[in-house]
C-alpha cells in the first residue's frame, strides 16, 4: 500500500468522513498515473485533489473527474 493511502486511511480511522480533505500532489504525476491514483483514493472521499496534473495536460481532467 502506498504512503497516500496509509495515511489518507490513517486519517480518516480518526477523523471519519465528515471532514473535507485534500491532498496538494503538485504536478508529479504522468496523466495515466494521476487517474490510478484518483481511483485509489475514491474510498477516502477527497474534497479536492490539487495539482495531480501538470496545466499542459488539462484535456485529461474529465478522466480523472470520471
């Protein structure tokens, strides 16, 4: 399991679900990449996930909304 996801569980063990969260990824990931990792982190109901993507690569956004 990757650091994201153990701490994003960790998080949300103890805060719940009523809290918005968001996670500032800054630009690090390939587009293919930013979509698995907005997959991954469906369970734990991010508010936002901020930068995931570098801004040349908007036209993926409606894959990773999807």
């Amino acid at each position: 399991m990757s650091s994201n996801l153990l701490l994003f569980e960790h998080v949300r063990c103890k805060l719940g679900f009523d809290n918005e969260l968001m996670h500032d990824v800054r630009e690090r990931l390939h587009p293919t990449d930013a979509v698995g990792f907005a997959k991954d982190m469906e369970e734990f109901k991010l508010f936002f996930p901020e930068d995931v993507i570098a801004p040349e690569d908007n036209d993926w956004f409606r894959n990773i909304r999807q």
